[in-house]
C-alpha cells in the first residue's frame, strides 16, 4: 500500500507532470483534462501556478483563429531538471493517480 500525498507534495508533483506533459505534446486544457482526468479548473490552476516554480510556461495563440484558441508551450523550466521529471514522469502520474 502506498501513503498518501501531502497536499504539498501532490501539489508539487502535479505542476512538474503538467509542465512535462505540456513539454510533450499536451498543449491545451481539454487535452490535460483527457490525459489527467484532472477537472479544467484544477488544469487552468495548475498552469498558472508553474510560475510559482519558475518554470515559464506562455499561451502562444494561432494566428487569425479565435476564442482564445492556441497552445501552451514551456519556454523555461528555471531550477527544475526537465530530464528528471521526463524520467520519473511515469512515477509522479501514477502517484498522482494520473495512470
């Protein structure tokens, strides 16, 4: 049986896991909303907490599209070792009961 996260634990594992799958291709809030089964607001606060880890995520719209359409895109991962959350990906998901 595995313990349980703190809340400052899960919080911490769960903006590194959307920072990575942002990295890789997840670059939307319904698409993390599908990958996670996260609820779009827990999405939208988590992507605008990544800051908060100096990891600089941006919203890049699509030219001449509306509605806010358009991707985030990690421009800057700051103190966080991307390669090591890209190799412990699977591990922070499963943690975080995202697999």
């Amino acid at each position: 049986m595995t313990d349980a996260l703190s809340k400052t634990r899960s919080s911490f594992y769960r903006r590194l896991y959307v920072a990575y799958l942002i990295d890789h291709g997840i670059h939307s809030v319904p698409d993390l909303m599908t990958a996670t089964g996260m609820p779009r607001r827990t999405a939208q606060d988590t992507i605008a907490s990544l800051g908060e880890l100096d990891i600089d995520c941006v919203f890049e719209p699509t030219q001449g599209e509306r509605h806010n359409s358009g991707r985030y895109v990690i421009k800057a991962w700051g103190a966080i070792d991307p390669a090591w959350v890209a190799a412990n990906a699977e591990r922070l998901g499963t943690a975080l009961g995202y697999r």
